[in-house]
C-alpha cells in the first residue's frame, strides 16, 4: 500500500490520488521469494506534486530510483547523440 512520496528526501503522506503521479513497475520475484518459480507482480510508487514537477521515477536491474528531470533528459540526448554519430559514421 502507498504510504507517503516515493521521494526518500520528501516522505509527505499520500492523502489524495489527484496530487501527484503513480509509478506502476513490474517487478519479477525470484525463486528464493517463496514459491519456487518466477511469478508476475506489480509494484506501485506515488511521487507527491512538488516532487513529480521535478523528478520522475527510474527502474534498474536493482529496484527504483527517483531521477532529477532534468539530468534524465541529458542522458537522453547524450544517447540519441551518440547513437547518430555512430550512424554517421557507418553511413560514410
């Protein structure tokens, strides 16, 4: 259940579903997690209004991270950039 921000820094109470953003992410569980094969769950995270204006939700290979905007778009064009520098090269 939802308790408060997924925001470690933040932690304000979740009272109301319409202030805010909800982060569903699936979450396989392994076999030490009980029943001896992977099963299917989800996991759901609430961002409060301030938080969500500037910072989103990430899923790793270790859990869920919160992740300034901002730097996620950088990493984002970084990537695109990249990805087209390598396309131009193999293009010439």
């Amino acid at each position: 259940m939802l308790k408060s921000c997924a925001n470690p820094q933040c932690a304000k109470p979740l009272h109301y579903l319409r202030e805010g953003r909800i982060f569903v992410f699936d979450a396989v569980r392994t076999a030490g997690d009980g029943e001896g094969m992977k099963a299917h769950r989800m996991e759901h995270f609430w961002l409060c209004g301030a938080c969500s204006e500037i910072m989103t939700l990430e899923q790793t290979r270790s859990g869920v991270r919160v992740v300034d905007k901002v730097n996620l778009r950088m990493r984002r064009v970084e990537a695109l950039t990249k990805r087209d520098l390598v396309g131009q090269v193999l293009a010439s």
